[in-house]
C-alpha cells in the first residue's frame, strides 16, 4: 500500500469549514507546559503493549460539546520484545485490530463503536491513519515530509527493499521503518527512519530528533510542502536555529501509521471504580491518581465526584451489612464481565492477568436513579493485544487463557485494596496453583497454606483491609462461594475447560446474587459465630488473649501487695470514724463511758462488738447480735482499719502507745519492730492483746492502778507517713 492510499486523519482534526470536529484532549497548562512533557495528549491508559487509551471530543464549530469519546490508537514502540523466534509480527498485530474492529462493528450499540468512512477499504476491513506529528506551540497537526524532496513519508512494507538494505523484514518482525517512495525510485542510497534506533539498525537508518532536524534544511532548500507548520511561522529561527527548539517542541503524535478505533466514553478505569465500592474516597483516590501522574483518569474522577455531591453512593455505608453491599456490587461487576467473555464467544478477547482490569472500563449511569449512586453501572471490555504480553514471557500459557485470566480478574476484584495491589493478588493465586495446594478433584473447598491465607481473608473486600473480621456463618458460605467461583473458572482455564459449563457457571452467579439480595433485606440479624482461626488473624486473636491474661496476674500481684495486717485503734466517743486522732489527746479525760468496741475489717466488713478490756473479757458467740452482749460498766470502741499499701511488707509501723503515767507504774515499752523469724502480726499480738501482769524493779508483780485498768488507747502512725501532711490533718 503507497503513502498515498493511506486515509489521513487531518480532515477530521480541522475545524474550519467544519459543523463538527474531533478533538484531541491535551495536557492542561497552555503552550508552556506543553512543551515540558514528551506526549502533550491526555492519556487515560497507557497499560497495553501495542495501544494506549486517550481522551478526546467531537465538538461543533463554536466550540460545544457533542460527545466525549476514547480512542484506541497504535503505539510506535511495542511493550514486547523483537524476538525472531516469536510468532507475533506486523501482519499477525494488523490481524489484531481487524478482529477486534470486525467484532466491536457486529454490536455498536452495545459497544459504542465509532468509526469515519475513510478507516475501511472496499471489503470494510479497517485500515490504519498515515503518519501524524504535532507542533506544541502552534498545536497544529501535520504529516511527515521528506526532507529531501518534501514528498510525505510513508511505511516500507516491501520486504526485498528491506532485506537489500540490511534491514529486518516487515512480513517476519516487528520492526517498521520510514521511507520516501519518490525518492526511492530516483535515487540510489536510500534512507529509513525509525521512532527509536534498534540495537542492529544499520548507519542508514536515523531516528525521529534527526529527522526533526533534517527539517529545517527542507525549508532552507523552499520545498517545503504547505500544510508544514514551520513555512512563515516566527519561530523557525527559535526552532531550527542554534537552540533547535524544534527536538522537543515537534512530536509524533504517531511517527508510524497506526489504527485507531473510537468508543463513547466509559470515564472510569475498573481500579477506580472498584476502590470507590470498596469504600475509598473521592479525596484519596484523586491524591493517588495526582502521583501517578494519571491526569485523564483523575479529570473524569472530579466530574462524578461533582454529579454525586449530595447524595447517597451506599445503602449500608455505616452499617455491618456493608461487607454484603459491597461484595454484591462487585459480584454485579464481575457478572457483567463473566456475561461478555463467556456470552460472546469471542476467542480473540484475551486479558493479562495483571493488567485484566486496566482494560475494563465503568459507566456510572446512575445520574437520575432513586438508588444510591453506585448502584447503577455498566462496564465495557475494551482490547486489541489480547495475550501476546504472556505469551512472549510464559513459558506454558494455560491451556484456555479467556477463562484463566478472567478467573485473576475475578479474585482481584474481590481481594484488591490499599494494601495489596492487583499483581499481588495474581502472584498469591499463582503460588496456589504452582505448590498444588488446591484441590484439583473438586470444585469448592479450597485448601491454601497459612502463608498465604491472610490474602483470601474476607475483610480484603474493604479499601482498608479489616483482616480481624469475623462474619456471621452465612455470611462466611457466601464469602467463599465467591471465591469457589474464581477456583472453578482458574481450574478450567488451567485444564482446558474440558468439563466447565459457562451457562452453569453464569446461573451460579445469579443465584449467589440473590442470596446476597436477600441477607441484606433480611429483618432477623445473623448471629456471629467464631469462625476458625488462620493465619495473622488467628496470631492476633492469640497475641490478645496472652495480654489478657498477663493482665489479670499483674493486678492478682497488685491486690496481693495492698492486703495488710489488721491494726487496732481505740477511737473515744467524740471522735468519728472520719477523723484522725490528735497526737497530744490524753486519754485520762477519757476514763468514763467510752462506748462500745467496734471492729471493722480492711475491707469494710463490720464485725460483731466484742470488750478488750482483758483477754479473759467475754466473747461474743458466732452470729450473735450487739443488744445480746453482755454490758460493763466500761467498755472501749476499737476500730480495726486497713493501712495505705506498704511499700515493703518487712516496714513495721511505729507503734505509739498513750496511757496515764503512773508514778511508779510500769513503763510499758515500745515496740518498733519484731524479733528475727517474727511476723508483724505476732508483734501486734505482744502489744495489744497481752495479758501478763507488770512487775516492779523488784521483780514482784505490781498491782494497777483502778486507771490502769482501762484498755490502752494505742495509735498506729506509718514511718513513710508525710509527717508535715499528718501533722496539718491532726492540727
């Protein structure tokens, strides 16, 4: 095919004269920031190895909207490697597009196809655009000239010119050249052009900036063709001069020809789509896509973000049934895709494992609905290279690869969030099928290795994965029904699909659908039920329990510590329970009715009274009541009360004991400590309780006084006490 038979997209791009016209979305900023990037147009994706995804408009001559649209169009350098063993060349990516272009063309309601007359021959196969390059500062569009006779340049398909100039063949590789026809044939030395040098081009062959450079004699010489935008600009001396502006500020649009195909616009990405139902917000989603430097997906991201402003995107958004909504939401998802790869028959459409969902593409379409924002879409399954990504790296590509790698694009739905990416995923259900961990003999039950467990837990369906998630028992059979269908369609793919039935395996789907319909409209709430415990899940679930029960021991230790011994305080009548004892009280004026012993325990428990007033006084039996005591015409009240902790058990409180001083009396001693191998209790006894009588200087026992008679008042005061703090309570 000449130069001069191939269709020329110009006419289209051109809007004078025009009612209507198509419009190449370019990066925003003007002029200057154009010339800063080295392709200025809007690119939605940029994932498939021979096509990028980019943005564009039909717009009507005074500049309205009609239509946004996506275009699919030729990449100049192919993802894949020149292999000369590999099956993929020219002709077979030629192929490519023209059965994806056949296919979209038998439903273009259902695809939004678009096409212009001059893509199709007579025979209505589709041909590819000539050349195209673009003047940043002016935007303008033009074709190719040679810079020798300003003839346009054209694609060499003729595989002798090729093989006589050195040159690998069109017919058998996937290299592509330039050349100029009209030269060709005057000329003896011919001269290619390629979008990049390969490693074995010979001296003959220049790439693009050489060619850009070359420009500038063609307008020295005046053959410059019209339609070249550097003719009168006021540029060129800028552009061609010794700056040579002209490198960056003219680029190929497509150096080679290329096929392009036109669909009415899906503006989400399926990753967009399905981060927003897992509940990720319009803020975070635009940060990341502001990153990545994915302008166009984050332009279409801020016009939904506007139209939903104000309204409901979930039903369950607060609620525990927000797991259900978001698994039927991509369960729906995955229906509409599972619908067109298993429903068309169309052998061709192949997907990538890893990059599936990059080729998917959602319309939200929900704009007037009554139901929450994101319950109304529909998607499109937009693709030209189908496998030959895998197929030039895998060493054995599955035997059904439609099914296999819709079976990866399923558990990337279900298991893709903010901490594990699509490849991720994909790279986790490999391991599985490699180690033969699951089963092969039947269709549910998968068994996976703890190690990788963690990735198929059902609280990946959330953008923040909730791994601690314990989900009511039917909710669990729903969640891994989900995940047998993914196993069944990664068996077939893998084996052949000699025995799996897609109309079967779609009616599943719909009738796990409903299931899931009617759980969330369901009036009685699922009890929760511990489900069994795997992976980093079960370490935590682990991890708490070994806290709590160091927990409980510490405060054991510390409720150990804060028991103390029983101390004994005579307390007069006019003193209450809440005060504290002044240390300068005799008690001489407290000789007549002291009231009744009280004894109250450190934990508050009141005891019967009982008289200390000699160890042989009498003794309340068990369960007897205060009226049933027998009276004495002198009793004492004692309060038994529970110290401050103890720093230390082995610190004995200083024992302070007031009585009248008798002259000649016995001096009762102080008792500041024990005896070796003694308990603080034994000592408590020796002063408080002890019954022998005095004896004088003479050894002879000495005879109390009437006074003596009355028990001792006896005060405990605490060594670590705040003697400032006892002393300004007592004052």
């Amino acid at each position: 095919m000449k130069q001069s038979d191939a269709p020329s997209l110009l006419p289209y791009l051109r809007k004078e004269g025009q009612c209507a016209h198509l419009n190449l979305s370019l990066f925003s900023g003007g002029s200057t920031a154009l010339e800063e990037v080295p392709f200025p147009f809007l690119i939605l994706s940029d994932r498939d190895p021979i096509c990028r995804m980019l943005h564009g408009r039909f717009l009507t001559d005074s500049g309205s909207v009609l239509r946004d649209i996506m275009l699919l169009v030729q990449k100049d350098c192919y993802g894949i490697g020149k292999d000369p063993a590999s099956p993929w060349n020219n002709p077979a990516v030629e192929d490519l597009w023209r059965n994806a272009f056949a296919f979209y063309r038998k439903e273009p309601a259902r695809f939004f196809l678009m096409s212009f007359a001059a893509q199709t021959d007579e025979e209505g196969r589709l041909l590819p655009f000539g050349s195209l390059f673009f003047c940043k500062t002016r935007e303008f569009f033009f074709p190719p000239p040679c810079p020798n006779c300003g003839s346009i340049l054209g694609l060499c398909r003729t595989d002798s010119l090729l093989e006589k100039a050195g040159l690998p063949g069109f017919s058998a590789s996937l290299n592509r050249y330039l050349f100029c026809s009209s030269c060709s044939e005057t000329s003896s030395t011919l001269r290619f052009y390629a979008s990049e040098l390969g490693s074995y081009d010979p001296p003959i062959v220049k790439d693009r900036a050489f060619l850009v450079r070359e420009w500038g004699r063609l307008l020295d010489s005046g053959r410059a063709p019209d339609g070249f935008p550097c003719r009168g600009c006021s540029e060129i001396g800028s552009c061609h001069g010794p700056e040579q502006k002209a490198s960056w500020r003219i680029v190929p649009f497509s150096f080679y020809p290329f096929f392009l195909l036109m669909f009415e616009s899906m503006p989400l990405e399926a990753t967009d789509f399905l981060a927003l139902v897992s509940g990720a917000s319009w803020h975070e989603l635009e940060s990341r896509l502001r990153e990545q430097r994915a302008l166009g997906r984050m332009g279409h991201l801020t016009q939904y973000r506007d139209e939903v402003e104000g309204r409901s995107s979930f039903l369950f958004r607060e609620d525990a049934r927000f797991f259900l909504e978001t698994l039927y939401l991509k369960l729906t998802f995955l229906a509409q895709l599972a619908d067109e790869i298993l429903g068309s028959g169309h052998s061709q459409r192949m997907f990538q494992p890893a990059a599936s969902l990059d080729r998917t593409w959602v319309k939200l379409t929900g704009k007037n609905s009554q139901l929450p924002y994101f319950w109304n879409f529909e998607i499109r399954c937009i693709d030209i290279s189908g496998s030959i990504g895998d197929s030039l790296s895998a060493q054995n590509l599955p035997p059904s690869y439609p099914l296999y790698s819709l079976g990866m694009t399923w558990f990337c739905t279900l298991l893709s969030n903010s901490a594990q990416n699509p490849a991720q995923v994909c790279r986790t259900v490999r391991l599985v099928l490699d180690s033969r961990v699951a089963s092969q003999s039947t269709g549910k039950g998968e068994k996976i290795e703890d190690g990788l467990s963690s990735v198929f837990l059902p609280g990946n369906i959330y953008w923040v994965p909730r791994p601690e998630e314990i989900l009511p028992r039917e909710w669990q059979n729903i969640w891994e029904e989900s995940l047998d269908l993914g196993w069944s369609l990664i068996r077939a793919g893998s084996s052949g699909h000699l025995t799996f039935n897609g109309p079967e395996f779609l009616e599943s789907l719909r009738s796990l659908r409903r299931r899931i319909v009617g759980q969330l409209f369901s009036e009685e709430s699922p009890k929760v039920e511990p489900s069994k415990d795997t992976g980093d899940a079960a370490v935590l679930r682990v991890l708490l329990a070994i806290k709590k029960k160091w927990e409980a021991e510490r405060a054991a230790e510390v409720r150990e510590d804060l028991e103390v011994e029983t101390e004994t305080v005579v307390v007069p009548s006019r003193f209450s329970m809440e005060d504290t004892l002044p240390l300068d009280f005799r008690p001489e004026e407290e000789l007549e009715g002291l009231p009744d012993t009280l004894i109250i325990s450190p934990k508050g428990n009141r005891t019967p009274p009982v008289s200390l007033a000699s160890p042989g006084g009498p003794q309340l039996p068990p369960g007897s009541r205060e009226s049933e005591a027998p009276e004495t015409d002198e009793s004492e009240k004692t309060v038994i009360l529970g110290p401050p902790p103890s720093e230390a058990k082995d610190l004995l409180p200083e024992t302070v004991i007031l009585s009248p001083a008798k002259k000649g009396g016995p001096k009762t001693p102080m008792v500041t400590g024990t005896e070796p191998g003694g308990t603080d209790e034994q000592a408590e006894k020796e002063v408080l309780f002890d019954g022998a009588e005095a004896e004088g200087n003479d050894g002879k026992p000495v005879s109390r006084h009437p006074e003596d008679e009355i028990l001792m008042e006896t005060v405990i005061i605490h060594p670590r006490k705040n003697r400032k703090q006892e002393e300004g309570e007592n004052g």
